[in-house]
C-alpha cells in the first residue's frame, strides 16, 4: 500500500489542524517539529463545529494564536510556502491572517498577510526602510465562505494562490527567520492590533516550494495529507491470448 499524499509532507516544518487535533489551550503541532501554537485570550468554547469537523474560532477582539518556531527548521529563510483555510465574517476594515514580526510597526523584519477590506495584502517590514505592499488581491476575498490562501518563495519570486489559483507576484530574498528576533510568529491578529473575525484551519508551514499540483490539493479540503491515507495498489492479471483457430476470439 502507498500513501497517497506523502509528498504534501515533505518539508513540513509546522501543521496545525484543529480539525483534526487539539484542545483547550494548545494547538499541537502535527508536523513532527514540535512548534506547537498557544491559544492566546481565547477559551474553550472557540473550538467549533464545522462542515470540515472542527474550527478555531477567533473573536475580531483580542483572540490569536502563536507558534514558538524551532530555530533549527528554518522556516522563512530561502524557499518557503505558507497555507491555510480561513472564512471571514465581515469583508470591511483590516486585519492579519499572518503575522510573523515583532509586534505592530515593529523594528526589525517581518512578513504579514492581511485581509484589507474586500482584499488581500501581503506585506513586508524591512529594518530601516518600514513596509512594503508586494502583492494584492483585489475583490478576491468571500465572505462567510471558506477559502485558501498559500503565499509560496521560490528563488526569490513570491507566488500568492486563492483557492489554487495564482494571483500575483513579488520579488523577494528577505530572510525573515534571521530579521524576526522574537522567533515567533501568530496566526490571527498581531499581539497589538488587527484581529481576525472568523474561522480557521489547516495552518501549514513547509520549507520549500509548494508545486502548483500540490497546491491544488491543498486547496481542496482542509486537513488533506495530514493524516495517512493509503492506496491499494495491485497488479491487474494479465490478458491472455488464446488459440485464435481453436476459439475465434482473443480476450
């Protein structure tokens, strides 16, 4: 038997998945890495229900959730994919999906994505230069439905997908684990300012680039690849030919 996602999990440096595991104040980190997120001003009742089993639920107030990073899985340094799933409630006003700096207006490097509005932003902070809009996303952002975003590096170049579908690019080499002193990064809101209002899953961090294939797979459900789904693969028996002057027939 193969597993039919083993691929989605090569370079895996974090996995939160509440709808598969977690409660009360931590959400585990399935990766392997042990970079496991603190549930931070929220409570038990913010795990919710979903049409994909299980959510965390964040509040618009003060509720996020933050990943001490293990400094030795490099998770922002060259090539570097961010996905998740996510459904907001309102599609007025500003707040971070992503946030990995810190605090607001921070004083060293840092990369953030926003919903801006009806929009997407995804921004970086440079010491000494201040923040920087590299891509947007215009009018693509639903509003109590569920959608994904991946943001994925590769040789410099940032790629943004929703819903599996590329929508711009930026050219960037900023090594953000190395300018992100804190080594510690949220998903949610900032520690300060700009929280989420709505639901989220399937939070992965790979230390590569995500191929447009996987990509796709991820933006089919949340939770895909997690857990091991395996595929039995067999040999078919073989078509034989028999005596075509004694049968007439070939099968």
């Amino acid at each position: 038997m193969r597993d039919r996602y083993a691929n989605l999990r090569e370079g895996l440096v974090g996995a939160w998945c509440p709808s598969i595991r977690g409660s009360g104040f931590t959400l585990p980190d399935l990766s392997g890495y042990g970079n496991h997120g603190t549930l931070t001003n929220m409570a038990a009742d913010d795990w919710v229900s979903s049409q994909y089993g299980r959510a965390l639920d964040f509040d618009g107030t003060d509720d996020f959730v933050s990943i001490n990073k293990t400094p030795s899985a490099r998770f922002f340094a060259t090539d570097f994919s961010i996905s998740f799933w996510y459904q907001a409630r309102v599609n007025s006003g500003g707040y971070r999906l992503f946030w990995e700096t810190q605090g607001y207006r921070a004083q060293t490097g840092g990369l953030a994505i926003y919903q801006n509005n009806a929009q997407v932003e995804v921004w970086k902070h440079t010491t000494g230069v201040g923040f920087t809009n590299m891509i947007n996303v215009a009018g693509g952002v639903g509003l109590n439905v569920w959608k994904h975003l991946a943001l994925i590096r590769q040789s410099g170049t940032l790629a943004l997908y929703l819903d599996g579908s590329s929508q711009g690019t930026f050219s960037d080499n900023q090594d953000y684990d190395v300018d992100n002193l804190t080594n510690q990064f949220n998903f949610g809101g900032g520690r300060t300012a700009f929280y989420f209002l709505g639901l989220m899953d399937s939070l992965l961090t790979h230390n590569r680039a995500l191929a447009r294939s996987e990509i796709r797979i991820l933006a089919s459900r949340p939770g895909i690849g997690l857990v091991p789904q395996r595929r039995v693969v067999y040999d078919a028996p073989k078509t034989r030919r028999r005596n075509h002057a004694l049968i007439g027939n070939m099968f």
